[in-house]
C-alpha cells in the first residue's frame, strides 16, 4: 500500500482547486500559475502512487471503484496538462480541477480493499484495455468540461446579459474547439479500449462478447460518441448542440462507469472484480 | 521658505466647451506659454498641459498667492478673457491636493471617459515640452515621474480601461468574445452609415480579412468600399454572400428587416454552423430579433450594444474607486519624498561646513607637510575627508530618518544650532580666530 502518495496527490489536487478558484475570482496571472505548477506536482505524486500500485499488483490499479476513481481522475489531469500546452487557457483549469479533485474524494472516502488478485487481471491485454479507456475518459471529461462552459458563455452572450463570467471565460470559438480536438482524441481511445477489452475477454474468459450489462453500456456510448462525431464531422454541427450532446454522452458514460459496475450484476462489476474475487 | 506646488485649471467639470476652446491655442503656442511661464519671477519651475477638455498650469512658488495671480493673468491672456469669468469657473489646488490632481489626470480618473488612455501619452507630451523649455525643475521632474508611475499602476492593477466604452469598441470586443480572433474572418457591410462606417473600421483594424459593401443604391456602395478596399455589391447577392462571411453589420434606412429569420435559417446549413454575428446599428432595426434564437446566430442592436457599454461604465465606476486607493498610496509617498527635501538644505551645509574646516585646517598645517610628496599629501587630504564623513553620516541619517515627522523641524533646528550652521559671516572669521 502506498497510501502517503495518494494523500500527497490529493492534497495538492485540492490545494489546486482551491488556487484555481481563487484565479477565477481575483483574475491574479501568479495564482493560476502557481496553481499550474501545484497540479502539476500532484500529478507527478499520483504517478507514482500508480506505478507502485502496479508493482505491487502485477496490472493496472483499477480492480475496485475506489482505484478507477482516482484512475480516472489521474488521467483528467493528464488531459489537462497536455491540453495546456495546445491551449493554454488558464480558465480551463478552474474547471478541470475541481472535476478531479471531487473524484480523488469520492475515491480516498471508499474502503481500501487490499488483497491478492487473481491470476487472470495479471494481462497485458487488461492493462492496455484499461488505460486506453481511462484516457479516452479523461479525454471525454474535457468535452464535457469544455460543453459546460461553452454553454455558461454562449447564454450569456445570447441572452446579452454580460455578467463576471463573461470576461473570465474564454471565446465561444476556443471553447468549441477544445471539445471538437477533445472527441476527436478521445473516440479512437474509447475504440480501440473495447477492442482491446474483447481482446482480453477471449484471452480470459474465452468469447469476445458476452452481452454482460458493461459491454452493453459501453456499446451504447460508443455508439452515443460515434453520433456526435459523425455529426460533427459530416454535418458540421458545432457550438450549442454539440456541446449539449457531449453533456449528454458524457453522462451516458458516467453511468457506464458507475452505475453499470455498482448496481448492475455482471462480471465486469466491481464486486464481481473485488479483492481475490468471489 | 518651503515652495508650494500649485496647480491651476479648468476641465471639462468646471468650464463649458465654449471657455474651453477659447483657451485651447494652436499646438505652437505651448512653447509661448512655457516661455512666459518661464518670465514669472514668483514661479519656480512649471508645465502647461493643454487637451481638448482641460487647461492645467503646475507649477512651484515660494509666493504662492502671488504666482497665482499671475498664472491667472496669463490664462486669462489666452483666450482674452475677463479675469472674473476664468476665477469663477478654474480651480486652484495646492501642494498634495495638486499632486493627487495631477496623479487621477494621468491615470485617467478626472476624464470625462474615464479610463480613456489618450490622457497619459497627452500629459508625456506636455512634460517632454516643458523639459525641453527647460521650464521644469526637481519636483516637476519628480512628480511627473511620479504620475507615469501612478498611471501605469493603475492601468495594471486596475480593469479601469479594460471594458469597452463605444458602440464600436463593444462590436469588437463581442466579436472576439464569439470567434476569438477576428483573423481570416470575413465581414459585410450593408447599408451606409456613420456608425456602422466606425464599427466597421475598427474590425477591420483588429484583423479582419476581407469586406463587402451592400447598399441599395450601387453607386454608393462603390463609393464606401473604395474607401475601405472592399468589394461593392447589389442587394440581391446579400443571400449569396451570407453564406460566406462571418459578421453582418446592418445600418439601412429601410422599414422593413432586410435579414428575416427565413433568409438566415435557410443559410445556416449551407454555413456548415459556422456562428454568424450580427451588428444592427439601424433604426428601425434591419435584423428581425427571433434570428437571434437561431443556433450559433448571435444578433446585437444598438440598444443591446448601448446595454453593454452601461454595464461596462458601471464596471469602470467600481474599478476607480481601487484607483483611486492607488493614487493615494501614491500621494502618501510623494508628500514623504517632499519633505525628505527639507532636510536637504541643512545636509548641503553640514558638508560645507566640514569642507570648509578641513580646507582652513589644510591651509594652516601646510608648512609642516611641506615635506611631503604630492602623494602623501593628497592620502593626508583623503584620510581627512573620510574622518569627516564617518562623523557626520550618523547626524545626516538621524535627520533623514526625522524628516516629515512631527518633531522634524524641531530635530533640524536642534542641528543647526548645535553645528552652529546659522551664523553670519562675522562669527565664521570670529570661530577661525578662536581656533589658534
């Protein structure tokens, strides 16, 4: 266990949270830097905590809910970052983080749930079905952060009431791009994350496809993805309705996620999953 | 005798435009101004700064009632007015209530647009003026230095200039807020107008690649695009071009909405959901308000833009107030730096009088350091010298450190006395002879 890293990493998430909505209502440059650079080493604490988590058990630290959320939540933060670099919209970030920061909570707040892990997670194939799908959330996290704001910015444009967010926000032109580039990386992730995942399956259970309630969930927002893609490729939808959509979408997979592992019996639930496995 | 700094004018508050313009002389009669203002024997050292909205002398005097009435005197030679009329519509301020004057001018807090930019660079003119008239001196120079400062602070720590505070600035801003740069963005024109001319121009300052101009009558429309290098088009390609560009701006004298909801509608998949900006400057207006519910369609009339510039004034309002706080942080340490210049006097004699004992003592001792080299006497000099320094640094930091406070001038008269700095030139040869 290694357990001092995760509580590094989510100190310094919530000490970013906390500088970035301080940037977003004093507007000081040195605070979202600041805050940049304290996310950035909560980053690299979380990394480690993952690379020994993986030592220890042999494959990706994703075996229980309280593992995938802070999962989830290191690969948001790792879409940000690279984000930064393309974007460099310090706003982003006041949005991100806090999105980050609420899924290390939720994960630090669950039982630890430590024990041997079966023979059969100990695949490559789980490994890189697992993180191409985390990235490809992380990456759908961004669409949805960016939908939000978008939406926040594009109301009060339309409605032509110029409030404080106004000015904070960046352009509805920005906004919709990021959650244009966001899909556009993040579809093949999700892709190839199932291909990958049925992969697996066969190595492991010995069928590519078991119409287990996950798969199903995880087709349907394929598929969701697949429709706001295509639209926005082909037909040229953009601004208000693709944002919409990636809200949509974006909750689809949230119960994907969640709700399709908890109370949904399958083999791919987390119970199903949990320490040495029933 | 302490000089006062003054400052004397009128703005845009004070003097209708009418007194105004008569004052405002052509921009060859600075250099008269400040020659006269040079002439003043009560006057120290002085600037003129002359806008469109405000008339200011500053300047230093150590007859202050005095100089004011000869300033008076010569601004009311300016415009050839009778001296009653300028007195009862001027303003006269002195020493801090001058510097927190001159601090809200440079950065914009006394103009009439407040947090318009011009006034700084308007004030740089004017000082770069009277340095070259020689017209300004030590506290001029500081203050002014001071003011930049002050300007500057406020410019940075303040969203004073930050909002747009005309029709055409808010045009801009908006567009950028709806497509981030106004680079490779395409912009028509339909109908002529003032206004929509302005908000055209300032687009097309900030980028905007290409224009077209429509009117109804054709003739007109080539006349306006000439001028902006644009294309000149019928009003029946209005459709076909609408497909193309990315902001409208509409100012027809028609009756009738030239852009129906239908015409835009139609439009939009063709555009491929591109957002399409619309600047209705017309009254009546051009653009029918339900285009506005269109996705990706944003439309702004001339209400909606004055609603913005509202707000924007009212944001600036908050802003001055933090300004107003900078300029007196500013003040409070202008007025510490004037009155570290009383104590200057007193540390000028304090070396003097060092300077002078060891000359006298040089003088006496010469026989006996006959003998020595030119080098030897020259370290005997500089060993002297350094002994008179080390004595007096503490007196001069002590009065330094007093200076502006309460007891200050209770401290400098104490130094004087007791380095005996007043006597007159009798008991300077008295104080020699006691001496052998």
């Amino acid at each position: 266990m290694h357990y001092p890293w995760f509580l590094l990493a989510l100190f310094f998430d919530l000490l970013a949270t906390g500088g970035y909505i301080v940037y977003l209502i004093k507007q000081e440059k040195w605070v979202s830097r600041a805050s940049f650079l304290i996310l950035t080493a909560g980053f690299v604490f979380h990394t480690i905590f993952l690379c020994r988590q993986y030592a220890v058990l042999g494959t990706a630290p994703v075996l229980d809910l309280q593992s995938s959320l802070s999962f989830f939540a290191w690969c948001i933060v790792l879409v940000f970052l690279v984000f930064h670099l393309k974007f460099r919209i310090m706003v982003l970030g006041s949005f991100v983080a806090p999105f980050a920061a609420f899924l290390m909570i939720i994960s630090s707040a669950m039982p630890w749930t430590a024990g041997p892990v079966r023979p059969i997670f100990k695949s490559i194939w789980l490994t890189v079905h697992v993180t191409t799908i985390f990235l490809g959330n992380g990456l759908f996290a961004i669409t949805f952060v960016a939908a939000i704001m978008y939406l926040l910015q594009e109301r009060q444009i339309k409605q032509k009431h110029l409030g404080s967010l106004y000015s904070r926000l960046p352009s509805l032109a920005t906004l919709d791009s990021i959650n244009h580039y966001a899909l556009i990386c993040g579809f093949p992730f999700l892709t190839l994350g199932m291909i990958t995942g049925s992969i697996y399956a066969q190595v492991a259970l010995g069928s590519y496809w078991q119409w287990d309630p996950k798969e199903v969930w995880s087709l349907v927002t394929w598929l969701f993805y697949a429709a706001l893609l295509h639209e926005r490729l082909t037909v040229g939808w953009r601004g208000r309705r693709a944002a919409v959509m990636s809200i949509v979408c974006f909750c689809i997979l949230l119960f994907t996620f969640v709700g399709a592992s908890l109370w949904v019996k399958g083999y791919h639930s987390f119970t199903s999953l949990g320490a040495g496995g029933a | 005798m302490k000089a006062k700094i003054i400052d004397i004018g009128v703005n845009h508050e004070t003097a209708p435009v009418e007194l105004r313009e008569c004052l405002a002389g052509d921009t060859g009669s600075t250099k008269r101004i400040l020659g006269a203002l040079r002439d003043l024997p009560c006057v120290r050292e002085g600037m003129f700064l002359s806008t469109c909205n405000r008339i200011e002398f500053l300047f230093t005097s150590d007859q202050a009632s005095e100089a004011k009435q000869a300033i008076l005197s010569l601004m009311a030679g300016l415009g050839e007015l009778q001296r009653g009329v300028l007195s009862s519509c001027s303003y006269s301020l002195e020493d801090m209530d001058a510097v927190k004057h001159i601090f809200r001018v440079a950065s914009s807090l006394d103009s009439m647009v407040v947090g318009e930019p011009q006034i700084l660079g308007q004030i740089k003119e004017a000082y770069k003026q009277a340095t070259q008239e020689k017209t300004s001196g030590v506290i001029v120079n500081r203050l002014m230095h001071r003011a930049f400062h002050v300007a500057k602070r406020v410019r940075s720590e303040t969203g004073i200039s930050a909002s747009a505070v005309s029709v055409s600035y808010a045009a801009v801003e908006l567009a950028k807020k709806i497509f981030h740069s106004l680079e490779g963005k395409n912009i028509l024109l339909i109908g002529a107008g003032e206004m929509a001319e302005l908000a055209a121009r300032h687009l097309v300052n900030n980028g905007i690649s290409s224009m077209r101009v429509a009117n109804r009558t054709f003739e007109r429309a080539v006349d306006v695009a000439a001028r902006f290098g644009a294309k000149a088009l019928s009003f029946d390609e209005i459709d076909r071009e609408i497909l193309e560009v990315d902001i409208v701006i509409c100012s027809t004298a028609a009756a009738e909405p030239v852009i129906t909801f239908d015409r835009v509608k139609k439009s939009l998949r063709k555009r491929r959901n591109r957002p399409l900006f619309f600047i209705d400057i017309a009254v009546p207006r051009d653009v029918e308000p339900k285009v506005n519910n269109l996705a990706n369609v944003y439309v702004y009339d001339i209400d909606d833009l004055q609603g913005v510039i509202a707000l924007n004034v009212e944001q600036r309002k908050r802003e001055a107030l933090k300004a107003e706080r900078i300029v007196q942080e500013e003040v409070l340490k202008f007025s510490q730096w004037l009155n570290t210049l009383s104590v200057v006097p007193t540390i000028l004699a304090l070396q003097e009088k060092a300077d002078a004992i060891i000359q006298a003592e040089l003088r006496k001792s010469n026989n006996l350091l006959q003998h020595l080299t030119h080098g030897q006497k020259e370290a005997v000099e500089v060993l002297a010298r350094s002994i008179a320094e080390k004595v007096l640094n503490d007196p001069i930091l002590f009065l330094k450190g007093k200076a502006g406070r309460a007891a200050g001038d209770t401290y400098l008269d104490v130094a004087r006395r007791l380095f005996n700095l007043d006597r007159n030139q009798g008991e300077k040869n008295g104080f020699e002879s006691d001496d052998q």
